[in-house]
C-alpha cells in the first residue's frame, strides 16, 4: 500500500495486511530525482496488474506534478512530459489533481486529472512523454477532480468541478485520442482564460513546422500576426499585448487551422 501527505511525503506500507507492516518513506531513497521540497501529494495510482508501479502526482502549481517508479518507489523518473513548462515543473504548466493507470486488451492507458482538463497517453517517456487531452469537446478545459475506472469492463468515470460526470469504456488503447490523431487536428488549448493580462497558448506537433498565429478582435480586424518555429512535442506561445476585449486566435501550419476564444479582464 502506498499513501502520501501533505508534506511531499510518500510511504509504502509493505504487509499492510498483516499485524505487523513495514512502513518505508520513499521520498527519502529516490535515486537521482527527488520531489518537490514543499509539495501536497494530490493522488496515487498503482497499476492493479504490478505492484511496483507506481505514479505520484502533486498538485501544486510551480512544481513538477508527476513522477513514475517500477521498483515500488525504489528509484523515480519524471513523466510529466508537456504538461510541464519546464524541466523543473516552472511555469504555467496545469496542475495536476488525479492519477490512474488503466490496463487494457493491448496495453496501458495512463490518465490524469489536471485543472484544465482529462488528459491520457499509452507509453510514458521521461520527460519526453506526451499527454493528449481527452473529450475537448465535452469535458473540455474544466479541473478534474477524480477518476476511477474498472478493468471487468473498461469503465471509466471522469469527475469535474462544475461540468458534471463523464464516463466512457476504454478497453483498448485505440480507445483514447492519441498523438497521431493530434498530428492529423491541431490540438491546442489557452489559460488561464479569461485573463487579466497574460495568456498561454499549448499546443502539441510531433514534428518541425512553422506555425501562424493571428489574433482577431470581434469586429473581425487582425490584431497581432506572428510566426512559431514550433519543435516536436509541446509549444508554447505568450499572448501579452493585449487590450480588454474578447478576441479569436488561430493557429495554423498552413494546412489546418484551430481557433479558440479568449477573454482579457484588464
């Protein structure tokens, strides 16, 4: 059994069963990477079919949010992947609320829970993994406080914070949107939003490319063109220049467009 606190620590509890358990601090014998020094331990998913694996997720903003062992909490990398700004969890990366590692006919699907929305992936990668948002178009950017899931099925229940219960059946890892099918739509997402100054704009290409960014107010008139040498993987783009107003920006590669609506409160 594993638990965490609200101190960043982070406990195996070996024969949990037993009159006599073994409790170990893990946080404590982490190999080359540590936690965050102060950090609130928002949830733990251990993978139903080993033990040993195990994902930490803290769910304070300015830290790195997840870390994965395969040892029973022995040694940790970074997963965070490009829901983190930096290597260091600096930034405005989301935060992160829930954790869950759901096995599958042909696989793992990992899901988390974030203040912007559910995002999954079917292989982490150290700090190169990349998570892909799930239902943008119906649980959208909203916090996600839980997720649980049951194996017999493939169920999977999705709780928000004021956008209602979602659930799907995830059986197979074709079943969640994957990076290949980012690489076919342009996925991108801007926070916070509504602003009163500054404005993010994430965005996922797995691939060079040269990204147009133009930035309409409601009266249809270009406010800011730009251009985005945007690298494999995780891109990001500061939107600063901007006046009170509601304005639509749109990123393109010169294929495919996505436009999404932002609101400044300055």
């Amino acid at each position: 059994m594993y638990y965490g606190t609200s101190l960043r620590k982070v406990y195996r509890l070996d024969n949990a069963n037993s009159a006599t358990p073994v409790r170990t601090e893990l946080t404590a014998v982490s190999g080359t990477v540590t936690f965050p020094v102060s950090g609130y331990v928002s949830s733990i998913a251990v993978d139903p079919d080993n033990a040993d694996h195990v994902i930490v997720a803290f769910s304070n903003y300015g830290v790195y949010s997840l870390f994965y062992s395969t040892d029973a909490g022995t040694t940790w990398q970074k997963i965070g992947g490009n829901l983190e700004a930096t290597s260091t969890g600096s930034g405005t990366g989301p935060s992160v609320r829930w954790v869950k590692i759901h096995p599958v006919s042909d696989g793992i699907v990992y899901l988390v829970g974030t203040s912007t929305g559910l995002y999954a992936t079917t292989q982490l990668n150290g700090l190169n993994t990349v998570w892909v948002q799930q239902g943008a178009s119906n649980i959208g950017n909203v916090v996600v406080d839980m997720i649980d899931s049951r194996s017999t099925d493939g169920l999977v229940l999705v709780a928000t914070h004021g956008n209602g219960i979602y659930s799907a059946n995830i059986n197979s890892i074709n079943d969640v949107v994957t990076v290949d099918e980012v690489a076919e739509n342009i996925y991108m997402q801007c926070y916070p939003n509504p602003s009163a100054d500054k404005v993010t704009v994430s965005f996922n290409v797995i691939k060079k490319s040269i990204m147009s960014v133009q930035i309409y107010n409601l009266q249809g008139k270009i406010v800011v063109t730009d251009k985005i040498n945007a690298t494999p993987g995780r891109n990001e783009y500061l939107i600063d220049q901007l006046k009170q107003g509601v304005y639509l920006v749109q990123l393109s590669d010169g294929v495919k467009s996505v436009t999404r609506k932002i609101v400044i409160t300055n």
